[in-house]
C-alpha cells in the first residue's frame, strides 16, 4: 500500500507546499481566499482518496467472492470424486461377496 499511494502522497504534499508557497507571496488581503483554495484543493484529494478506498473494498469484497465460489467448485469436484470411489468399491465389494457365495456352494 506505502508504494502505490507514496506518489499520491509526494504529489499531495508538493501541491499544498506549491499552493501555500505561491499565495503566501501574495497580499495579506489574498489570504483568506488561499486558505479557501486549499482547504477546497485538500477536500478534494480527499474526496479522490475515498473514493479510491471504497474501490478497493469493492474489489476485495468481490475477490473474496470469487475464492469462496472456486472453493465451492473444488469441493464439489471433490465429494463428486469421492462418490465415484464408493460406488465403485461397492462394486467390487458386491462381486467379492458373489465369489464368496460361489465358493460356499462348490464345497
């Protein structure tokens, strides 16, 4: 996370020291409408950064989504394979006891 919002935060930090620098130089009467330019220029960088937030956990969310259905799928895959085996043993099984009652009734 430090590396994808480090620029984001390089470049926050540049535009504010930028706007506070620039209107700094200005009348004392300019001011008042510095700060309004930052605190709006601040809002919305915050505005962005929600925003960016909120995708991420909508991403997340949906990744977590994604996982517990190849989960669902592997289980299935799983128990499906499982059932083969016993049916196919029960065949075996049913086929050992036919040999068996075979062998009873040669004696």
């Amino acid at each position: 996370a430090t590396k994808r919002y480090g620029n984001m935060e390089t470049a926050i930090k540049s535009l504010v020291l930028g706007c506070c620098l620039f209107f700094s130089v200005g009348l004392s009467a300019q001011v008042p409408v510095a700060g309004t330019l930052i605190s709006k220029v601040v809002k919305s960088i915050d505005l962005k950064i929600q925003r960016l937030q909120n995708q991420t956990l909508f991403l997340q969310h949906l990744q977590k989504l994604l996982e517990n259905k190849l989960h669902q799928l592997k289980l299935a895959e799983i128990s499906r394979w499982t059932q083969k085996q016993k049916e196919l043993y029960e065949g075996y099984f049913g086929e050992l006891q036919q040999i068996k009652s075979a062998i009873k009734e040669l004696k």
